[in-house]
C-alpha cells in the first residue's frame, strides 16, 4: 500500500513525489529455543521483506541469546550461536515477525 501525495504538471509528468510504502505484517513465528526454518507467504512484487525478533523472556536476568535470521526467496531460517564456553547461555524463546514494505 502506497500513501501520500503526488503533483503532476499539466503535461502529466510527476513534479513531486511524496509517497510512502506501508509496511504490512504477515505473520509471526515463535522459535522454541530451536534453529529452524519456515516457507513464508510471497511478496507483491517490487516490495522488500523485513523481520523482528523479539524475545519471549529477560535477556539481561539469564544471559539468553537471540537466533540469527536470514532470508533467501521465501524461506527463512535462524540459528543461535553462542560461545559454549563456561556457564550460563541459552538459546532464548524468541518470536520473530515477518512482512514486507
């Protein structure tokens, strides 16, 4: 969805542009702690993806650690990755949102 304002002259050419692209949620996913992977729906053409990873649970309290996300056509994944050494990392819930703009 696009809002705004656009001027055209009396020949019909666009002299100022002030349009905007709406962002719109599709969906969410919530990682259960886990790296894993998801088909998401399509995009209209000529619209970029954009995701949000929120944790479900206090990140400064336990030392929990966000997935790392990445996106490739319509399929996204996300690993944790942490270093293992001493005590106290996990892999934190998180939910990750997904939609395009």
């Amino acid at each position: 969805m696009s809002t705004g304002f656009l001027a055209f002259s009396e020949s019909g050419q666009v002299v100022t542009d002030m349009t905007v692209l709406i962002s719109q949620m599709q969906g969410s996913i919530v990682t259960a702690a886990t790296n894993g992977s998801a088909t998401l729906p399509p995009v209209p053409a000529g619209r970029q993806r954009f995701y949000m990873v929120v944790p479900l649970v206090d990140l400064n309290r336990e030392k929990g650690k966000r997935p790392g996300v990445s996106i490739s056509g319509n399929t996204m994944s996300w690993a944790y990755s942490y270093s293992t050494s001493g005590w106290g990392y996990f892999s934190a819930n998180c939910r990750i949102y997904y939609g395009y703009y």
